[in-house]
C-alpha cells in the first residue's frame, strides 16, 4: 500500500483531511515528520482557502523537495468557509505559483472542504474523488 505524506501550514486542515481520508477511503497517511516514507510516493500540500499560502506551507513545499518528494498535490481545502469565488482562484494560482517556484512542474490542485468529506456531503465527494485520483496519479507517475 503507498504511503502518502500531508504537509501544510497549522490550522489549515491537514488533521481533518487526514481523517477524511484514512476513515471514509481506507487511505495510507504517514506523519509529515517520516520524509523516508513521504519520499517514496507523494505528498498533499494543504493550503486553507481563506488564508492561502503562508510561511508554513512554504516551508513544507521545500522540505518535500529537500527531502526527496518528487510529486505534490496541492488541496485548497475551506473552501465552504469562502464566498467569493475569485478569491479560491486567486489562491490555487498563488498555489500553482508556488509549486513551480519549488520544481513542481505542472503542478495538481484540487479545490474541497474536509469537513464536508467526514460528513459525507455529496458535493464534497466529488473533491475527494479527484483528490484520490490525482495523488495516486502522482504517486505512481
């Protein structure tokens, strides 16, 4: 089974995501600290939608690529908390930016709420779907 890692800046929902995952999809997740792990698959860089990338999720972006993580998947997660649309695309841009800034060509961003996943919402598991599929993608890509 791959082992994926889940990286981000606190508060941000990588604890919730992390639980959606591994509850409802019987997902792999290994703490972000066991780069050994991490390195041999992907990780999902966790980025809030009404914060957008901070110091945290910089500093998480180039540990993955210091520590050998050739594949990111970027999750622009709160997505429920933001109204304005603009706002979410701002921020997968300012996400898209930064993964290429860290060698991350071509870089998968997946826009969702965690919460909604654990509460099983149906718009939400769409987001989960292509979440999956894009890390598993990644991981074996």
């Amino acid at each position: 089974m791959d082992t994926y890692a889940i990286v981000g800046e606190s508060g941000h929902g990588k604890t919730t995501l992390a639980k959606a995952l591994t509850q409802r999809h019987g997902f792999a997740v290994s703490d972000p600290v066991d780069w050994t792990i991490a390195s041999r698959n992907a990780a999902i860089v966790v980025v809030s939608a009404p914060d957008g990338p901070m110091p945290g999720t910089r500093a998480a972006m180039a540990a993955c690529r210091e520590h050998g993580v050739n594949r990111v998947v970027l999750f622009v997660g709160k997505c429920d908390l933001v109204e304005d649309v603009e706002l979410i695309e701002l921020v997968s841009m300012e996400c898209a930016e930064l993964a290429t800034k860290h060698g991350y060509a071509d870089p998968v961003i997946v826009r969702g709420a965690a919460t909604r996943m654990l509460a099983n919402d149906h718009e939400a598991a769409s987001s989960i779907a292509e979440l999956l599929a894009a890390v598993q993608a990644r991981g074996h890509g």
